[in-house]
C-alpha cells in the first residue's frame, strides 16, 4: 500500500507539492485545539501496517510538540509500520552546550524527546556546530538533505559575480560548499554573540571584492542581526548592501522589518519554513528522499 503522508497546520503548501511529487497518499486527521487550548488529535486515515510520513516544520516548537507528541503515539498504538517526521527545519540546534552554568543543553535533550516519538526524522541543513551528527545526539535514524544546490543554482541565474559571506566560523561549511559549486570566491567573517539581540561582526577590508556583488549566506535569519551587523560593516567599506539567503526563515518579530529599514531589501529564503521571503523550494529534495527510500523499501 502507498504510504500515507499528513501535513500539519501551516505545512498545507508543501505538502501538497510533495503529494504531487511522490506516490504518498493524503493522510486525513482532525488536528484542532479545544477553546482551552488544548490539543485534539484524531486520525481519520486506516494507518495499519502502512509506512507514515508526518509533515512538520519545527519552528517555534513550542506551540507544536504536544499536537506533534498525541499524533505520532496514536499513529504508532493504531499500528502504523513506521513513523517518518519530514522537520524541514529542526528546532533547538543552537543551544548545544551549556554557556553558563545550570543551563540545559537543549539540542540534546530536545533530541533524547523526539527520539522517543518517531522512528526516522528528515531534516535540512540543520545547526550542527559543536555537533558534527544528529547522530551524536538523536536515538532513532536521521538523515541530512542540504540546500545548497538551490542557492548554487540562484546565484547562478540571479547574480552577477557573485561573492559569498559567511557571516561566522559555523557558516563556513555552507558558504565553502556553495562557493565552490558555484565557482565564486567566498569569505567567512568573525561573530561574537553577547546577546539574543547583540551581535558584532568584524569585517576585514577586502577591496578586491568591490567588483563583486556581495552574498551573505546563513543557515538561520533569526532576529536578523547578524545579516544587518554585517551589512552595515559592508557600507562603511563602501560596498552596496548585500544579497541576503538564509536557508531557515525563523525571522523573529520584526526582523524582517528591521533588515529592510537597515537598507537590505534582497533578502530571500528557502520554504523549510513558510515565509513571504520563500524564493527556494525543497519540496524537490525531500520527495527525492521519500521516493528513494520507499524504492528502497
Ligand atoms: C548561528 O550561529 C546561526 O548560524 C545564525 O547565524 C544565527 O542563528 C542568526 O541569528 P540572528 O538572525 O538572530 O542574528
């Protein structure tokens, strides 16, 4: 039997494009919340002895993880053959050690969570720092789908000798891949966080890079500091503002705002989240992943 996949509230739009992508059939669910606030989980879809994908973008997880937690423990006690959480953006990646003392390390016990919910867990670029593996640190099979390919083939039909920016040493990793599939030289910056909103990047001066149009690339836009810093340190050198690509578009409050009154106005993001910034698709990637694998099965 085709597996089921299901969409959670606000992941309708790729959801449905996997559908289309994939031999997945629509699982049906009533997903609601009781005028309390409570959660209400019902599945509609005969999942016995059927593989299950469930549709679920982890930004601000904390609204999410109790709907999240009664579906996936009914789906398994309704005797579902495997339960597959699509997370195109993994929450709780950025505390992975603890900065202070008595603070939780909230990627690993975020990950001993979900580890006990699912059996597999398909995420994108996801925040390993000090981690190097989700596997260092989740119980259950995870794999890594990377959206470089998207921004190598944007910048190749977008921007005119391009120059990418990392902003920080963990961007690195995104910035060399993406720079050298893309053939354009790249830079990667020095970042020191004091604060959730207090940031300061050092941009060394780097006229060769005038003739370029400069590329910041992050994995998260969060508050958006880290990109406007950046951009501000670029036009006091006297280079125009920057293109901005982040893969998760987390824009916390009024980031996006505040980027754009910062004088960034190309900024654009993959749909790991929905955002109005969203000019990357991975539906692609991930019904790939899901095709392969049911081929495999
Ligand atoms: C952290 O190191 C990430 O790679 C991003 O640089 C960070 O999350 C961006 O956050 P914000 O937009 O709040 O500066």
């Amino acid at each position: 039997m085709e597996p089921l996949l299901f969409s959670f509230p606000g992941n309708e739009e790729l959801g449905k494009q996997l559908l289309e992508r994939t031999g997945c059939t629509a699982g049906k669910a009533t997903l609601r919340r009781f005028p309390d606030g409570e959660s209400y989980v019902r599945i509609l879809s005969e999942v016995r002895d059927r593989a299950v994908y469930v549709l679920c973008t982890l930004h601000q997880p904390d609204d999410k993880l109790m709907m999240l937690y009664f579906f996936a423990k009914t789906i398994q006690q309704q005797g579902a053959r495997s339960v597959t959480l699509l997370a195109p953006y993994l929450a709780y990646m950025r505390q992975d050690k603890a900065f202070h003392p008595g603070e939780a390390v909230t990627s690993d016990l975020f990950a001993q969570l979900l580890s006990g919910w699912v059996d597999a867990i398909v995420t994108i670029d996801p925040h390993l720092h000090r981690h190097h593996d989700l596997a260092e640190i989740y119980r259950i099979s995870t794999s890594v789908l990377h959206a470089a390919p998207l921004i190598v083939d944007y910048l190749q039909h977008h921007i005119n000798r391009p120059v990418l920016i990392g902003p920080d040493a963990e961007s690195k990793q995104w910035v060399a891949d993406i720079a050298t599939r893309a053939g354009c030289p790249f830079t990667v910056l020095r970042k020191e966080r004091y604060g959730d909103r207090e940031v300061k990047v050092t941009v060394p001066d780097a006229p060769q890079f005038r003739q370029h149009t400069p590329v910041l690339v992050d994995d998260i836009i969060s508050t958006g500091r880290t990109m406007i810093e950046t951009a501000n340190h670029l036009r006091e050198q006297g280079i125009p503002a920057p293109v901005c690509i982040g893969v998760h578009a987390v824009f916390a409050g009024t980031a996006l705002e505040e980027m754009h009154q910062a004088g960034i106005q190309s900024i654009l993001t993959t749909n790991t989240i929905p955002h109005q910034t969203n000019e990357l698709d991975v539906s692609g990637l991930l019904a790939d992943w899901i095709e392969e694998r049911e081929g495999a099965a």
